[in-house]
C-alpha cells in the first residue's frame, strides 16, 4: 500500500501537466468552435435602424382584389408604323454586322461603337486600294447598309 501511495505522488507532477493541457485544449476548442446558427446575435453586433417613416396623405390602401386595367392615354407612337422591305433588310443587315463585330477582313477591320451606334473601318495600306476592296465586299455583302453608317481610318 506504502508503495501505491509512492507512485502516485512521484506520478502526481505529470497528473497536473496532464489535466492543465487538457484545459487548455477545451478552452482553445470553445474559442475557434464556430458558433451555431440558432444562436441569438449580440445586441452590440446588430445595427441600429431609423424608424420607419411615417405616411402622410390618404390612408386608403389599394384593394388587392384585382381590378380592371385602364388603358393608357395616347403615347404618340404610331401604331400603323411599317417599313418597307429594303428597310427591313438594312436592319438585318446592320444587326448581322454589329453582331460579327469586331470584324477582321483581309484588307480592312469594322468595329461598332455602341455609344456612336456607328461602324468604324479601319484601313490598311494603301488606303485607295484598301477602300475600294471594301467598298466592293461590302456591296456583295451588306448591300443595304447605307454609306453613311461608316467611318473610315
């Protein structure tokens, strides 16, 4: 019995090491364990609000039974509006362009400018040459684009 009671004090330095690292790991665990979802935030987290504003005028709050839609008064667009076939395919055509934008032809680049809503050309040396070879590939090309919707660089 003497000798149970030896080793135990002789052991008694390495209970205490042991139980003080074990309180430590615990408390580490507590600190970096995240928190669950359920859990109410701190007030001190939580921003403040203002009120909400308070309404002035009639209290009279729209039905939310449906109601008859009213038509709108005459906008000023033209109902009858058409365009004609050449129109039509000017449209197609600028669309398929700006849409193939940018654009690298052998002789010559088209960009779009979306803030111009025009199509820049780039030309390459010769530029007399160059323009003309355009000017030839958009006609088989593009025929309804109109002049006019190019720049040339």
């Amino acid at each position: 019995m003497n000798s149970l009671l030896d080793n135990i004090l002789k052991n008694r330095r390495m209970l205490i090491v042991s139980l003080f690292i074990l309180l430590i790991g615990i408390a580490l665990l507590l600190i970096f364990m995240p928190r669950s979802h359920n859990q109410k935030p701190d007030d001190s987290s939580q921003t403040i609000r203002s009120p909400s504003p308070i309404l002035s005028g009639p209290t009279n709050l729209p039905s939310t039974h449906p109601s008859v839609v009213t038509p709108l008064p005459f906008t000023g667009a033209s109902l009858d509006l058409e365009f004609t076939d050449t129109e039509i395919k000017e449209i197609q055509e600028e669309r398929e362009l700006r849409h193939s934008s940018p654009y690298d032809g052998i002789n010559f680049i088209i960009k779009y400018d979306d803030y111009a809503d025009i199509f820049i050309v780039t030309l390459y040396a010769p530029k007399s040459q160059t323009r003309q070879q355009f000017e030839q590939w958009k006609d088989l090309t593009f025929p309804h684009i109109k002049q006019d919707r190019f720049i040339f660089q």
